[in-house]
C-alpha cells in the first residue's frame, strides 16, 4: 500500500502565491499537494508575504521558499544534493506544473504581458511546463475588460484557468472573485498532471452511489453505497487523461472537477436513460454503482400515513442495467466492467454475473470482509476476466483499487480503437 495519489506522486509542482486575502488557502493547497506527494516549491510576491509568511510554506513543504528575487540561489534538486542555482530558471524548468493561487488581477497582467519582476512572474516566464491559475479578487475587478482580456490571453496560450467562485468578498461585498476551495484547485492540477495520460483520448463513463427507489414523497428505498469506490474511479480515469461522465446519486461527496460531465440522477430508470446516452461516445463503462435490485410497484402520491398495523409494500425488479446494455445497438466495441457486490461464494457468484452480463472484466467485491465493500476508505477485490485469468488484490485505499481497475481497462482498451473523438477535457473548472 502506498500513500498519496498516483498523479501527484513524485511530481514537482511550483505553486505561486500572490497578494490577496485568499493567500492563507495557498498553505492549504500546498499541504494537499504535499500530502498527496508532490514536491512542492512555492515562489511568494513581495504582497504575498504580507499575507502569509514564507515560514508557513516552507514547514509544510519541507523545502526552501523562493521569495526574494534577489537572494542568492536556492536548493533546487529533490534529494537535496544539487546545490545552488537561479531559482526561478531552476523552478521553470523543473517543474511538471506551475500553479499560480490565489492569481491577483495584477498577476494576471504580468503573466499576460510577460513581465517578469517578482519571484512569481519570473518563474513563470522561465517555466515550460502547463500553467494553471485561480484568480482571487473583487467581482468588478474579475469582471473588468482588461482582466477578462488577460484571462483570455492566457487560455488562448493553453493555460488552464480554475474559475472563482461566487461568495463573500474581502471588500464585504458578495459576487464572482473568491478564490476556487483547495480542493477543487487540486483536482485541476490533477487533471492537468495527467492529461497525457494512458487514457487520453479516451472517454470512460463511471457510475457511483445507490439509487433511491421512491416509496412516496418522502421515503425511498436505497443501500449502503457511499459513492467513494465510483469517484476514486472517476478522479483516477481523469487522472489519466480520459475524458469522464461520472452517473452519481444524491451521494454526499464533494463533486470531483475536471470532469468532462456529471450527471446526477436518483432511481435506477434515470440511471439507465443517463447510461443511454453517454454510451454514444463512451469507450469504457464502469459501474462501481449500487443500482437497486426491487422497486416499489407503485409509488405513493402522498406521504403514507402511520397506521395502527404495519405496511405491505409490493416491490417489482428494476431492470439489470448493465445486461440491458449488451443488447444496445450502440454498445460494440465498449469496455464493459461490472462490480460484483457478494456476501458469500464470492467468486462464483461474480464469474456467473460476468457472464450472465457479458462483461469484459468484473470486480468481485466481498462487501462483508473488514476493511471492504460500502462506505469505508478501502476496498478488497479480486479482477476476473472472461477467460478465467483472476488477480486477488489486497486491502488498499479505494483510489489504489481504482488505479488496478483502470490498468486493466487500459490493457483491454488499447486492442481497441477509440469509438468517436472524446469530448474535449474543460480548459476551465
Ligand atoms: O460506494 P461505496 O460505499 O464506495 O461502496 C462500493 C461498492 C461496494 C458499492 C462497490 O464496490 C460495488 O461492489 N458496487 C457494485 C454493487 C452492486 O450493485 O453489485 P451487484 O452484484 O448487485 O451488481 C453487479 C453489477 O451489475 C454492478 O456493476 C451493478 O452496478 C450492476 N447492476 C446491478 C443491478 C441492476 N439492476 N443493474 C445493474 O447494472
């Protein structure tokens, strides 16, 4: 078991911090980047520093801090054996992504114009690597022509820009200029870390969580399902470079960013229509999803009153989405791969539904063994493929089984040629 995540692990990341208010969430993106095993180096304007000191920065990245353009050079390699050199130029060149947040509507300029006079813009005029920004600041500053000609610029030159969002502002105003949560930054310099990835140009349909059946108004039947494998999976396929649907019920995470959609959907009826239509570009399907078995036979227009005796409820089959699915004409040349949710005879059982289903790979999912199955951080599965190979894989955190599942798909995937052009990945999120 490894700690972090794939993308991130090892990868050199330049975060650059400028001054605005939003600076403090600068050390809570570094820390997630750190945490997530990047290597990250943080380069601070002069206004930064009036906002958060260097010092927050470098306890959190246990590297040194590329504030003061003037200072003789910094440490620049990894293992910390290179020596000295011309930071910014050491930072550019090394670097597999700079990220620039909170981005000042001053920034922006100078990115735009290519100034370089502040350990911020010069890094990023040596860099060569993607740019990502995420602008902070007043709404009407965000909304003047000359920053929206700015931001344009840098989209038009392949930058990638993490939209603000709308909320409280510094100046105690409320509008568009708070800076995007750390989270969603994150999930954007993931993205961008792996869009050359080994599914790129691939588009991956994920389906997470567990449909609600309605009883009436107010009640609906469900299960267990957090959503937690299905997103891990979602965020890990992006990671790649695939372009994503993500079919998600009303499950209680954070929607992942980067996404090229996200579909939310309640019953296993609005799941299937939804599968329907991304299997028009879809290459790969997979279905982490809970989908209810049974629905109720008839659901009640108003709220069931609490009477003296007890209820009968009459449940009728949902439809088996992923069988249902092998007979569409649209669905050759898609990878198709079901999860078997088992309480006992797990193998058996998964190797009948792979068949039954006509999958191309099923994870056999023994959801009563510790540490695995619904709602917790881990998962214990086992892959098998039609022609009987099998590979039993341990107690390891959900993203670590996503990443087995799609270096599976991507080995099945590569014998087959792209069904259509992946909608393109967003350049904004
Ligand atoms: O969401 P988490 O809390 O992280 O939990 C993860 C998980 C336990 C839900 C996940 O790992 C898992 O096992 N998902 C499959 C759950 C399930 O419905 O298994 P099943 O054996 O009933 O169904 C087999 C396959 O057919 C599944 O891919 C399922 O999505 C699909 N199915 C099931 C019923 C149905 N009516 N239509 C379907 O397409």
């Amino acid at each position: 078991m490894s700690d972090g995540i794939r993308v991130l692990r090892g990868a050199r990341v330049a975060l650059g911090v400028s001054g605005s208010i939003a600076a403090y969430k600068a050390v809570a993106l570094a820390s997630a980047l750190h945490q997530a095993g990047a290597i990250v180096d943080v380069a601070l304007t002069a206004d930064a520093q009036r906002f958060v000191q260097p010092l927050s920065f470098q306890a959190i990245t246990h590297r040194p801090v590329f504030s003061d353009l003037w200072a003789p050079g910094m440490e620049t390699t990894a293992g910390g054996e290179g020596g000295h050199s011309i930071a910014h130029v050491t930072l550019g060149h090394e670097s597999d992504v700079l990220v620039v947040a909170p981005a000042t509507a001053h920034i922006l300029a100078k990115l735009a114009l290519g100034l370089a006079d502040d350990p911020v813009s010069v890094t990023a005029l040596a860099a060569r690597c993607p740019l990502v920004v995420a602008p902070a600041m007043d709404a009407g500053m965000y909304n003047h022509p000359a920053t929206a000609q700015n931001v344009a610029t840098l989209r038009a030159r392949g930058a990638t820009v993490v939209e603000p969002e709308v909320g409280h502002l510094a100046s105690g105003l409320s509008g568009l200029g708070r800076l995007a949560d750390p989270e969603r930054i994150l999930d954007v310099v993931r993205g961008v870390l792996g869009r050359n990835g080994d599914l790129q140009g691939r588009s991956v349909t994920v389906t997470a969580g567990g449909t609600q059946e309605p009883i009436d108004p107010v009640r609906f039947i469900t299960n267990r399902s957090s959503g937690k494998m299905g997103y891990a999976i979602a965020e890990a396929a992006r990671d790649r470079g695939a372009a994503v649907t993500l079919i998600t019920t009303p499950v209680a995470l954070r929607r992942p960013a980067g996404l090229a959609g996200i579909i939310e959907v309640e019953t296993a009826e609005q799941m299937l229509r939804a599968l329907r239509d991304a299997y028009e570009t879809a290459d790969a399907l997979i279905m982490a999803a809970a989908v209810a078995d049974f629905r109720a036979a008839s659901v009640a227009d108003q709220k069931i009153k609490r009477g003296e005796g007890g209820l009968d409820l009459r449940l009728e089959p949902n439809p088996d989405l992923l069988r249902a699915s092998a007979d569409w004409p649209n669905h050759r040349g898609i990878v198709r791969v079901g999860f078997a949710a088992e309480t006992r005879d797990l193998l058996a059982n998964a190797a009948e539904k792979a068949r039954r289903k006509t999958l191309d790979l099923v994870v056999a999912n023994d959801v009563t063994a510790s540490g695995a199955g619904f709602a917790v951080d881990t998962n214990a599965v086992t892959l098998l493929w039609p022609d009987g190979r099998q590979e039993s894989l341990p107690v390891q955190p959900k993203t670590e089984v996503a990443e087995a599942v799609l270096d599976a798909v991507g080995v099945i995937l590569r014998g087959r040629q792209p069904r259509m052009e992946a909608p393109s990945r967003p350049r904004t999120a």
